[in-house]
C-alpha cells in the first residue's frame, strides 16, 4: 500500500559444522519467555524473531515489526526449514 511502512525480514543461517555445534548456539542465545515452534526440535519464537536449528546450522529470522504477516512468513520458513531436514 502506498505510504504504508516498509516490512522486512531478515534470516542469518549459520554453519556450526554438526547439529551438535548448532544446538549449542541455539541453547546459548536461547530468549527467556520464547515459544516453541510448530515444526518441534530446537526452536523458538521470542521478540519479533524466530531462533531453530536446521541440520547442523544455527538460524535466526528477526522482523522489522510483530505484525501477524510477518511471523506467519517467519513461522512458514522455519517449517520449511524443518522439513527440508527430515528430508536429509
């Protein structure tokens, strides 16, 4: 829409090398108060973000905004995220 502001999100994937690694990171940066995903393992969503680990990296997907567009867009990716592991 026009002079409506603009939505971004942002996704940082990193490589730690095992899942091991990456479950560590994810234990390590995990937020207080933050949700479980739908797609199970390892992953949150907490301030705007949402925080997994897929295979043996450690991601992080923060929104410009908490719109309700916007986490469903965070949460759709994370599931993607998952079931492009189970595929492995």
């Amino acid at each position: 829409m026009p002079g409506a502001p603009a939505r971004e999100l942002e996704r940082c994937e990193y490589e730690m090398g095992t899942p091991r690694a990456a479950t560590q990171v994810f234990l390590a940066q995990k937020r207080d108060g933050g949700l479980p995903l739908p797609s199970g393992g390892y992953g949150q969503a907490a301030d705007g973000g949402v925080f997994l680990v897929a295979g043996s990296r450690y991601v992080e997907m923060v929104a410009s905004d908490t719109s309700e567009g916007l986490a469903k867009a965070m949460a759709a990716v994370a599931g993607c995220l998952a079931a492009a592991e189970g595929e492995d």
